[in-house]
C-alpha cells in the first residue's frame, strides 16, 4: 500500500483506464484527468472508487490543465507522478494531409504533453517523483499515412530525454513507454480479424498481439519500484516486432 498520488491523463477507457485501474489495484490514489471528468468506465472501477479523484480536463487547454493538477493536489493532498496518456490518431496520405489534421494531432499528442509535465512540475518538485509519457512504437517506423503520428510519437521521446536530464536535480524522473499493437475495446474487431489480424500475426515473433494490461503492469512497476537511476529512456512493449526482421 502507498498513500502516493499520480494523475493519469485520458483515463476513462483504453490504456488510460487500465493503468488508472492498475495503480489503483496497487494502492495508489489516482487523479483521473478525463474530458467528462470520469474515472475509468471499463474493468472493476467500481471496486476502487475510492481511490480516485475524477476531474475534468482538456489536456489542449493550458488553463484546464492547471486547474485539473490544483484541483486532483488539493482532494488528494498532494502530487508524486504523472503519466501522460491522452492522445489521438489520424491518419492519410501524407501529400493531401491537411496541416489542421497535423497540428491536431501533435497538439494532442506532443505539445499537451509538454504542457502537462510543465503544469505538474511546480507540484512534483515539492516531493520528487515520476513522470511516465506514453509513446508508441511507431516514433522509429516510417508508416504510410501516419506522418502526423509517428512525428508525434518522436517528439514525446524528445520531450522526456530533454525533461529528464533537465529536472533530474530536483527529483524528478521522466520515462517514455511506447507501446507496439494493442488491443482495446475500440480496436478489437480490426486486431483480431481480418487483415489487421493476419498481419500482426505474422509480424508479432509470438504472433500475440497486446494487451491493456501489459503497458498498465509496465507502467505501474515503474512507480511501485521507484528506481532512481531509471530515466530519460523509451521502454518498447510490442512483443519485440519493432525489432523483427
């Protein structure tokens, strides 16, 4: 058991509500920073209830983002770790790609996480503490159609060497997890039928695609073991098919 709080962004459903549910399980408080301001709407949220401060949060809106960390240090006491999970994906073909479409999605993905790292920070340094930002594979694959993700998804690597070695001296760890293929409720059907299937199958060594609860058993350890020396690295869980040839 641990009386530490971390704020999980985008933690209703997918990824986000396993790792919420996960930390919870593990005894943490959970700042659930959600645009309905929800908790996790998917596994045995009801059974944590308790464990969670539910506040709503548009991670794209600066002035939401620090009301949301005031807010969840304020109900629970005080703020130990973040994990940046909110984000979106758009895809298309690169040479018709809107630059709108562009700048939503590195809005999302890379700006508001540079934004909530730096609106947690006044609150982390009080402790020391961890910041976990939640990549993807993709930042080291050049993906047709996914020139505005996989941009993202680097730039979320950069974002947590740069903080990493910068607030190292006050406490503050900052690590990137970067899932590969992952099942959730939205994409169940294209990842385990169908082309999608036929093909994670074939480039997935195991032939096993992901699950919610891996990245949330990975993030998790990563505040239940606070190892200090860990930082400033991408940790890949994608059951080794970035690195298959």
């Amino acid at each position: 058991m641990t009386s530490k709080v971390i704020a999980v962004t985008g933690a209703s459903r997918g990824i986000g509500s396993a790792i919420a549910l996960e930390l919870a399980r593990r005894g943490f408080t959970v700042g659930c920073l959600t645009r309905k301001g929800r908790g996790p709407e998917t596994g045995d949220a009801k059974e944590y209830a308790a464990r969670f401060v539910n506040v709503a949060c548009d991670v794209t809106d600066e002035a939401s983002l620090k009301a949301a960390f005031m807010d969840v240090t304020e109900k629970a006491g005080a703020l130990h770790g973040l994990v940046n999970n909110a984000g979106i994906h758009l895809d298309g073909a690169s040479h018709e790609l809107p630059t709108a479409t562009y700048e939503k999605v590195m809005a999302t993905n890379a700006t508001a996480v540079f934004a909530a790292c730096r609106e947690a920070y006044p609150h982390l340094v009080k402790n020391g503490g961890a910041i976990v930002n939640i990549g993807s594979f993709f930042d080291k694959l050049g993906v047709k159609r996914n020139v505005a993700y996989c941009a993202s998804k680097a730039a979320v690597g950069a974002i947590t060497r740069c903080l990493a070695v910068e607030w190292a001296a006050k406490g503050i760890r900052v690590l990137d997890v970067a899932p590969g293929y992952i099942v959730t409720d939205l994409n169940r059907d294209a990842m385990t039928k169908g082309p999608l299937a036929d093909y994670l199958k074939k480039r997935v060594p195991s032939g096993v695609s992901g699950t919610t609860a891996d990245v949330a058993k990975l993030v998790a350890a990563i505040f239940s073991e606070d190892i200090p020396f860990l930082s400033g690295e991408t940790i890949y869980i994608d059951g080794a098919q970035g690195v298959n040839h």
